[in-house]
C-alpha cells in the first residue's frame, strides 16, 4: 500500500502533512508529533481574538526579589570583616546584578510582544511555524584541569597563592551559578559537584558558561571604608558620629550595587564557551573553553583550554506523554478480521497500546508497542466505504520488509486530533535529533557523592572521555 516518502527532514514531512491534512484525511507521511493535551504551546501575545496578555508576573516577581537580595548583600559587604565573607558577598551580588540584568531584559521584550500582540494576532494561524517541545538541560560534574608548572605545583606550598574560583550558566533569562571553591597550586583541577537543569530549553538552546576568578589574597583594602567611619564617628560626639556613620554606609552600600571592586574583591573573566545540544551526551566529554587573560592578569590561572562535564537533554516527548487517548486495531485471524481496543500512549517514538488505562498505574507491560520513527509512514486515506471509517495505516520497515498495522480511530475528530499528535511528535524527535534515540537520566545527587566518580576508578574515567585534541591526553587526573 503506497504512502509516500518520509525519509525528508522533520519540518519538509510536517509541512507536507499539513498539506495533506488540510481538506480532511488523506495520505499523509510520518513526519510530525504531538500536539500534546498535558502540554500547551503559550504564544506571548495570546490566543487569537483573545485579550492581550500583562508582562510575566513571575520575571516580575523574580526581578523584585533579586533587588531585594541586592539590598540585603550590599549591607552585609558593608559589615564584613572576613576575606571568605567578602568573596562569598561579592560572588553573591555579581549574580545578583546579571539575574536583574536579565530579567529586566526579559521584561522589555515581553512588553514589545505585547505592543505587537494585535497585528500578530490578524495572520492566519496556519501561517504559524511549528514549534518543538521543551526539555530539560542537566549540566553536571564540571572539572576544568590545570596546567601547573612542576616548580609551581611541588615546591613552595605553604605560601602559595589562593584563588576564589565560581561559574555562571546563563542561557536567555535564567542563570545559575555553582558553589565558590578555593584553588591553589596544589590543585590540579577546578571541581564543581553542583548539577544545574533548566527547565525550559528548545532544541536551539544555548548555555553560556562563564568561569571567573579572583586572587584571594589581594583583599588589603577591604576594610579601609569602615575604618575611615569608625575613627570619624569615635572622633566627635556620639550623636554627630551616628550621622557621619549613617551617611558613609549608605554611600558604601550603593557603590557596591555598582563596583563591587571598591571592597577589594574583583573577579574577572577567566575563561568562557557556549554548550548546545551538539554537545548532549548521556556520558563524560570535554569542550573546548576560550580564554581570556594572560599570565600578567592577577586573576590568571594556567588552564588547558578544556572544560570537562556531563550535559544531558531530557525533551518532554521522550520523558512525558505526548497524546493518549483510545484506538482500535484490525487483526486478521484465520481469515476474519477482528477488532481489538487499546488505550494508547504516545511518547518517546513509540505507540504504547494498553487494555486500559488501569494498566498504566498498575505498571503493567504494554500489550502492543508501535515504532514511530524516521522511516515510518502514515497513510490515512480509505476509498473503501465499506471498510471501518476513520482507519488509518502506519508503516515501519522490519528486517527490511514494510510492516503495515491498521488502526481506527471513534471519531473523524479524534482521528484529526491522532494525526495532528503524530505531526508534533515526529517533528519534535527530527528537532532534538540523538536526544531521542534513549531517555537521557538526570539525576539529582548529594555534591559529596557526584555520580561520575561513585563507581569508576580513575582510569576508567580517563577512557570514557572524548578528548578533542591530543595533548590532553597526557594529562593525568591525580585529584581522583
């Protein structure tokens, strides 16, 4: 039974079968997916006809409490007398000020939308382009290794220079940061046991990871703000040294919104890359870091080049249910044809088909599993008015035989609704390309026992890295 080709990419199979689609049930290649029920797509300007919707209310309130945060760090940098306390502070309002930055960003661009909301809303929705699935982006067991001179790493240690060392994830308005960690030359490599996911990735994501630095013993001028104040207000009387006092913190607080350098404590951009889902793997790989500075820099640490980590990508059509609903199946027995109902589940390229939808909470195995992956056609056009209304056909090559499997939907509505869901969902799996082949794990662990390093001896771990060039491979993990 001819189907068509549906060897084209996601989006030529898509808009074909939008095509196909368009005057009622026809042939139609595989090549689309879910347009899920437990998942709507949020247009920014709302749906069609509908009233135009306010700026996010959570950016909003995010925006509130991070200047709110803000305030509280400023006046803790104000008090501190510790070198930790100021490299944590000073960390703390650096992320601060890009998440402000960011999400006031954010909120500029939604307010554009809105204004723009109307005239979007007069074009035809089929004009729209169709939109893949979000998932969810786990960056984990980060290690940058150094490169120490041998005079450096084992000679002179008591008196070797300390760096405060912490890293930025940022990709659009949502940004992250790892735990601040102390290096010096006895350190071999820069650890980060910290994972980070994002909630709310497309398979054109971005994540920007930025690695900064400070020397920790450059911090001398740290308390000279508040010694000033303190002689002032002992110099003259008690209630005019309170206002001399109040005065001076008030102006040290708002200097640091702005330059928190004026504490003492500076971090600098060490080094940077950007990670996209290219670069997901289920496994430990290497990727390459540009860095910036040089050897004359105060902050400089000798870095390969090289930031080693786990970046897995868990797309909602492969961890979450696409579309579910009934369908009936034709067999053919003996020569009569038989009917049998199933409740099917769509997700992960596959047609999980159930007796009921008790089965699925009692975790019992699906009685029938359908492939639906590149090489799949649908078929829905039926010119036999004698045969079941509303059939439609899924094609799969096994052992390089084509496999042809009938199903039947209640209703030309549901049929619409199936053929729509198989649209997404094959669209989806051609976007997140090899994210889609397995189920990626994300798993959350405490920082004192990363995954990567439970049940793997060192050398294993050097064997399960890809290395990007081949003098990292004289590199040996002595940390481990």
């Amino acid at each position: 039974m001819d189907s068509g080709p549906c060897g084209a990419s996601g989006t030529d199979r898509a808009d074909r079968a939008d095509r196909d689609m368009a005057g009622g049930p026809g042939a139609c290649s595989a090549g689309a997916g879910a347009m899920e029920q437990p998942r709507a797509v949020r247009e920014p300007g709302g749906p069609a006809g509908g009233p135009a919707q306010q700026p996010d209310v959570s950016i909003q309130g995010k925006l509130d409490l991070e200047t709110r945060m803000r305030e509280g760090i400023c006046k803790l940098l104000s008090l501190s007398t510790q070198k930790d306390q100021l490299l944590q502070a000073v960390k703390n309002l650096m992320v601060c000020n890009a998440r402000i930055e960011a999400y006031t960003e954010e909120l500029l661009k939604l307010e554009d939308e809105i204004g723009n909301g109307a005239a979007r809303r007069c074009v035809d929705s089929e004009t729209k382009p169709r939109t893949a699935c979000k998932g969810k982006i786990a960056l984990s067991d980060i290690r940058i290794p150094l490169m120490w001179k041998d005079s450096d790493h084992f000679s002179n240690k008591e008196g070797s220079q300390r760096y405060a060392v912490f890293c930025l994830f940022k990709m659009g308005a949502e940004i992250f940061d790892t735990d601040m960690v102390i290096v010096d030359k006895t350190i071999t490599d820069i650890c980060f046991e910290n994972v980070t996911i994002f909630n709310e990735a497309g398979p054109d994501f971005q994540v920007n990871v930025e690695v900064y630095s400070c020397c920790a013993d450059e911090l001398s001028l740290a308390n000279a703000p508040k010694t000033l104040a303190k002689r002032l207000r002992t110099s003259f009387s008690k209630a005019t040294g309170k206002k001399i006092n109040c005065i001076l913190q008030d102006d040290l607080e708002t200097d640091f919104y702005f330059n928190p350098a004026k504490v003492g404590v500076k971090y600098s951009l060490l080094a940077h890359a950007t990670l996209t889902l290219e670069n997901t793997d289920d496994s430990f790989r290497t990727h390459t870091l540009t860095i910036t500075g040089n050897e004359e820099s105060s902050f400089w640490l000798p870095l390969y080049g090289n930031m080693c980590c786990r970046l897995a990508a868990q797309p909602a059509c492969m961890a979450e249910d696409a579309f579910r609903g009934f369908l009936n199946q034709q067999l053919t027995v003996e020569g009569l044809i038989i009917w049998t109902r199933f409740y099917c589940v769509l997700r992960g390229g596959q047609l999980f088909c159930y007796y009921s939808p008790e089965e699925i909470g009692a975790k019992i195995e699906p009685t029938l599993v359908v492939p639906f992956n590149k090489e799949t056609r649908i078929r829905t056009m039926d010119t036999d008015p004698k045969k079941r209304a509303n059939r439609f056909f899924v094609i799969n090559l096994m052992a390089g035989k084509a496999v042809t499997q009938t199903f039947a939907a209640d209703s030309l509505a549901e049929l619409h609704e199936w053929m729509d869901a198989f649209r997404q969902h094959f669209f989806d799996l051609s976007q997140w390309k090899h994210c889609c082949e397995e189920l990626m794990k994300i798993e959350i662990m405490s920082p004192r026992k990363p995954p990567l390093f439970l049940t793997k001896e060192a050398t294993s771990v050097y064997h399960d890295m890809r290395f990007t060039f081949p003098c990292i491979r004289t590199y040996l993990w002595t940390c481990l």
